[in-house]
C-alpha cells in the first residue's frame, strides 16, 4: 500500500505540467507567491517590502505553498524551506548585502 502512495505521488508531481514556482499579480499592489516543495514541512518568504521579517506561506494543496504579498514599490525577495535558502528562476536578481542573490519583483513591467 505504501508503493501505491508513493507512485500517486510521482504520477501527480509529473503530470501536474506546472511550473515550481510563480508570482502572479492580484490586486493592484499585491502578488501571490506560490512555490511547490511537495516535501517541506515549513516555508518561509523574506522579503524587502516588510525589511526582510520572516513571512510564513501556507500549504494550498499536496504540492504547492502560497501568500500574498502586499507591496508598495519593487521589492527584493527570497524563501527559505525547512530552513534552508532557496532562490527560484526569477528574471531579476541581485546580490544581497551578505555576497547572495535576491530575486526582484519589477512594479513598472
């Protein structure tokens, strides 16, 4: 019975066809972040917006973790899951003060 989990499992993580990770505008100064670690038991997103305070997401389903965001003007952001960093494909990046990178959200694209 547990194979038969774990190939569920697979077949859903294959067959979704989505990506692992997206920012999708909502409201005019507001993005959902959604990330998939099918795995982790925690998730964190630092941002620039709230001075880089920790923000936990919240799990949506079997797969994905999301929040929201509420900005006022670009904003610099990273995660972290299960406490370790992770910085997703973004097309906008730049090196943090410690010598890392940090993803960008552009508000005038």
């Amino acid at each position: 019975m547990k194979y038969l989990s774990y190939l569920l499992y697979l077949f859903l993580l294959v067959s979704c066809g989505c990506s692992r990770y997206s920012i999708s505008p909502q409201e005019q100064h507001s993005v959902e972040l959604t990330i998939m670690r099918p795995f982790a038991s925690k998730v964190t997103v630092y941002t620039s917006e709230n001075h880089f305070a920790p923000q936990p997401l919240n799990r949506k389903n079997l797969l994905y973790w999301t929040t929201t965001i509420v900005f006022e003007k670009q904003f610099s952001y990273f995660y972290t899951v299960d406490n370790t960093v992770v910085l997703p494909d973004c097309d906008f990046r730049e090196r943090d003060d410690f010598g890392n990178f940090n993803c960008i959200y552009p508000t005038n694209l």
